[in-house]
C-alpha cells in the first residue's frame, strides 16, 4: 500500500519511499503507457524507439498511477505519458518529489494541476531527469 502525506512520511507497506539512485540511462529500467488517440501512440512510440537502444529496459504497465509509485519506490528510474489529467499526477507528484524524484512535463517545464486538460509527464529518480527529457523531447 503506497502513503503519500504531505510534510509526513511517504511509505510502501511500511518502508520509507526512495527514489532509485541510477545514474546512467543504459542502467535504467523505464516505463510508458500507449494513449488511445493515434497521434500520442506514435510519440510514445518515437520515445521508445530512442530509448530502446539505451535504456536496460522499456516497460508498459497499463497504469499511470502503479508507474508513478514505482518511480517514487525506486523500483523503475522514470515513466513517461503523454495524456494524464492533474489527478492522475497529483499524489504522485508529491510521493515523488518526497522520495528524492522529479515529475516534469516531457519538455522538462513545471507541472500544471490547476486545469482538467490532458497534460504530457516525465517522472524520474531525479538524477536521470535531464538526459530523459533531451532524448524525449527532441
């Protein structure tokens, strides 16, 4: 059972959450999730086809809110998706960055909770943020 509590402790069946600490994107396992509509499909399937060849692993759960968890549990080193609403996000947000991660759009700018529009994500241990978002976002 996964605990977000702001200004508390965020745990998994007990255990503090800490964000993985790899460094290295070909060390990485990262996830994704296909969308329904035709045009984020192929996004999502040029950001695997890039990371393919450097990641250790690519990986679809078919759930945004298990990937975002496991990023915080450091169990996966980053997600990406490209239609999430704000509260497919938001406890995550707050679980990840709490467990040393970071969560971004796939560009790399701030996140924006205050809307109901389909937003883009890129969640990470932190360390792998920048280098995702070069190869995601190119």
């Amino acid at each position: 059972v996964f605990s977000p509590a702001r200004g508390g402790k965020n745990v998994v069946n007990g255990r503090p959450l800490q964000a993985s600490l790899i460094d290295k994107i070909e060390n990485a396992q990262i996830a994704h999730d296909w969308n329904r509509a035709e045009h984020l499909r192929q996004s999502t399937l040029r950001g695997v086809t890039k990371l393919t060849h450097e990641a250790e692993s690519i990986r679809s759960f078919g759930t945004a809110a298990l990937a975002l968890a496991w990023v915080a549990a450091g169990r996966i080193d980053g997600y990406f998706n490209y239609s999430l609403k704000a509260w497919d996000m938001a406890a995550a947000n707050l679980m990840i960055r709490q467990a040393g991660g970071r969560m971004s759009t796939i560009s790399g700018e701030p996140l924006d909770f205050s809307s109901n529009v389909d937003k883009d994500c890129l969640a990470s241990n932190g360390i792998l943020h920048n280098p995702l978002v070069t190869y995601l976002s190119k």
